[in-house]
C-alpha cells in the first residue's frame, strides 16, 4: 500500500513527538497545528508498537470529544484528513470505531483499533471505564470535565496484553487544547501541581498585542501559519467584534477567560483599569474594607487618594467558611502582614445585620467582637451598587483612570473580565441575559467591592440630610 504522509513537524510539535511521558499536552492559539500533530502522533505510536510472533503491531485507543457533533465535524474531519480511508475505514455505528491494518516498509503490520466517544460530563466515564486501551487523545481538552481526564488515565497500558506483545513500547494520554482559564484543573495539573511523567507544551502566540500602541502584532515564532492557506490574514481578520480577552487566549494563546454570558461590566478595559504593578497602600490614608457575608465571605482592600482616584489593593475569598473562622484565619494574618498600624474603615453587607440562628449573633455584632467594628453599606440595591462601579469605570482623572485594580487581585479581575456576568437566558430566535448578575464564585468579591465603593458615595439617599457614621478602628495586634 502506497500512502504517503507528509508532515513536517513545526518546533512545539518535534518537541512533542519525541517526548515519552505518560500525559503530553500540547496548548497554543488556533490555527497552530496542534490537532493535525495529535493525529500524526497516534499514528506514529501504532507503527512503533513492538510486533508479535506474526509480525503484527497491536494497538487500541480512544479519541474523545465533548460532544457528539464536535466529534463528527471538527475532530473525525481532521482525522481523515490526514488519515483517509485506505488507511483507517470507519464503521458509524456508535461507537464510531476506526480500525488500521497498514502494511509497513519492514512488512510488519500496524493494526490499531480506535474508538471516537463523546464525553461531556462526569456520568459519561461509564463509557470508558470498562475499556482496556493502549492510548488516547483529549481532543480539545479544556472542554472536557476532569474527571473525564482522570477516568481515561486509569485505562491506559492495559492492551496489548501479552498474548500479542512481550511489552507495549508507550501507553498514556496526549492532549490538544486551546487555553483553559487558570483556574482550571488543567492550569493546575499542569502549571502547579506537574504530577511526575506528565508535561505540558506551549505553543508560541500567533499574534501580539501592543499595550502601548493598541495593536495587534505578527509573531516572528508563531507556527503552522505557512500552512494556513492566507496566512496571517487569518489572524488579522479574526480581530475585528474580538473583545481584548478572546483574542488573548485564541491567538496570544495565553490563559485567560472566555465566557457566555454578558459581562456586568462592559466599561471596564484591561489594559486601562489593571495596573501593571502590584498596588502599594498610601500609609496616610485609611483603609477601606467591603465585606460580603454568607457561607462564602470575602473581602476587599480600597483606597481613595487626595486626587480622586480609587485603587483596590487587596482581596480575600473564601470557599466555605463563617465570618468567625473568616476573619480569624484570613483577614486579621492578612492585615498583620501588610496594613499593621493603619486606619481601617469597614463596611459590609446590610444584610449582616440578620441574627444567625445558632447564636442569635449577627455578622457586624461578630465582627465587633473580634475587635474589628463595621457598619452596613448604605444599601444593597445591587442596580445602585454596579452603578457606583460603573460610574467610577468611566471616570477619567489626571490623564489616568478614576479606578485601577492591582493585579495581585486575581479573583475580582477575573470577574471584570467576563466571570461577573448576567447568564444567557435560553430561548429560541433571540439573545437574552438575566437581569441581575449570576451568583457564582466570583459574585461575592465583587458584592465586597461594591459595599466598599459605596462608601466612597458620601451623597447616597440613605445618608441625605444626616451626618454620616464612619467607624475609624487602628488594628495594632
């Protein structure tokens, strides 16, 4: 049989192709190359399995996909692409299966049976675990559940058995995705766990935005691009209704946020509101503190300086804890470390004002307790409360914004980045949101933010016509 392959690795992909390790991801921009590498590599793997008595080289795998018609149209497509009939013949039912018995130049046989499974949500690993594999591929893995990753893994290495094969010469996972956001399992896995035998390749971008300038630039590293049939009009021409963060995860090919819902804040601008160094605290001013109560209490750090300008330099999320165990375990260390001897005003959630039906104590009466007295913002409207934000967003003061965030504030930006957003509400023939911003991990930090900037609005209704309570307290323990 006469087929010829031709694929010349670009620089990542030679890399990725020679590296042996049980788990390989590899992760770039769009249109680098990165599937077409992953169809070239199973297929290398098969043809260096160690053959039987008989000459036959035994192999079996699994491609998967989040879902069923991503599998059909983008992933199989690539696949015979470059792997066509003669070489691999399909068989539709489900599972789609695909099965290889191709002669090879030392008239040895790869024969590699594959699978082609869609699994977009934990349940589905029924479907994998029942199988013995040699191999397999997460396509596009950022889309897909971890604990599918964790379910293909414990099914690796187990064919050929030795009735076909004195060893199987490489078993494990390969991975191909796009950039997942850093607070992913998969950033975790890769960026700061590294579980031994597993390594992560990052392709170099395909494009490079100019702060300074506002523009996007080609990169002189970007790979596949001679591949792709205009170029790096390509690229050029996805840039146009992008917003910043789209295109820094798919063409940059950095982590970052992608999400479907309508961010909250629209007015908020990355590279305008982020500084680009972490905030420091003016000493002379005080320190104002939002808190957003509940079973996941966070808090955040702001100031107002002479000019007008609010900064927020600190924020505190938690996962599951009581105001109590909040404070004690995160907020006073915090404050210990960074703001010992500084004025603090704190500000929080009015609705901390309702007793907790273990000790009838209410979240402010805890907090005075713990040495740390606060007072309830001036309303929890929440249209009043983004309000402040936005308003704040469009400011302009001196040349500069009349809001910077530090960037050591991971969560909050996150949340100004898409994460804080009114949910797609699913209906057919047209686009609608929700009207009030989605509760979900990053909302509460954001509820912090508000409570604080409020207090930065000395003309809120509640306070017309009165002196306004600001409790000043200096932490020195």
């Amino acid at each position: 049989m006469a087929t010829d392959i031709k694929y010349i690795a670009e620089p990542t992909m030679e890399r990725f192709h020679a590296c042996n390790d049980f788990v390989r991801s590899v992760m770039g921009p769009i249109g680098s190359g990165k599937s077409v590498g992953c169809v070239v590599e199973l297929f290398n793997r098969a043809c260096q399995q160690e053959p039987d008595e008989n000459g036959i080289r035994h192999t079996r795998g699994a491609i998967v996909r989040n879902s069923y018609p991503e599998l059909k149209t983008t992933t199989i497509k690539t696949f015979q692409e470059w792997l066509p009939e003669e070489i691999f013949k399909f068989k539709w039912d489900k599972p789609i299966t695909a099965t290889c018995n191709f002669v090879l130049p030392d008239k040895t046989v790869a024969k590699c049976e594959l699978f082609f499974i869609s699994l977009d949500k934990p349940s589905d690993c029924k479907k994998v675990l029942s199988m013995e594999l040699t191999f397999a591929w997460a396509n596009e893995a950022r889309e897909l559940d971890w604990a599918v990753i964790q379910a293909l893994t414990s099914r690796l290495g187990r064919f050929p058995g030795k009735r076909f094969a004195k060893k199987v010469t490489w078993a494990g996972m390969i991975m191909d995705t796009n950039p997942p956001d850093s607070d992913s399992m998969y950033y975790h896995t890769f960026e700061v766990e590294r579980p031994l035998n597993w390594t992560h390749f990052h392709q170099p971008s395909a494009m490079i935005y100019n702060e300074e300038t506002d523009t996007w630039e080609e990169s002189d590293e970007a790979e596949n691009v001679h591949n792709i049939p205009i170029g790096y009009d390509y690229y050029h021409n996805m840039i146009g209704g992008k917003t910043l963060e789209w295109l820094r995860v798919h063409v940059e090919g950095k982590y970052g946020t992608i999400t479907d819902g309508r961010p909250v804040y629209s007015e908020f601008k990355d590279n305008v509101h982020t500084s680009k160094e972490i905030l420091q605290p003016f000493r002379g001013l005080p320190l104002i503190l939002g808190f957003d109560f509940g079973l996941t209490p966070s808090c955040v750090f702001a100031q107002l300086t002479p000019n007008g300008q609010v900064r927020i330099i600190d924020e505190i999320c938690s996962e599951s804890a009581g105001i109590r165990q909040f404070i004690t375990e995160a907020v006073k260390p915090l404050i210990a470390e960074k703001y010992m001897g500084m004025s603090l005003q704190i500000v929080g959630d009015p609705a901390g004002v309702a007793r907790a039906q273990t000790d009838e104590r209410t979240c402010f009466e805890e907090m005075e307790l713990l040495g740390m007295p606060a007072r309830p913002a001036s309303t929890n409207n929440v249209m009043k409360r983004l309000e402040v934000v936005k308003g704040r967003l469009r400011t302009m003061i001196d040349g500069g914004p009349g809001f910077l965030l530090s960037p050591n504030c991971d969560q909050l930006r996150k949340g100004f980045l898409g994460n804080y957003q009114y949910v797609r509400v699913r209906v057919t023939g047209t686009t609608r949101f929700k009207d009030k911003p989605d509760k979900n991990k990053y909302s509460h930090v954001h509820d912090a933010l508000q409570y604080a900037m409020l207090h930065f609005e000395p003309k809120n209704e509640q306070f017309r016509g009165q002196k306004r309570k600001v409790i000043t307290k200096k932490i020195a323990w």
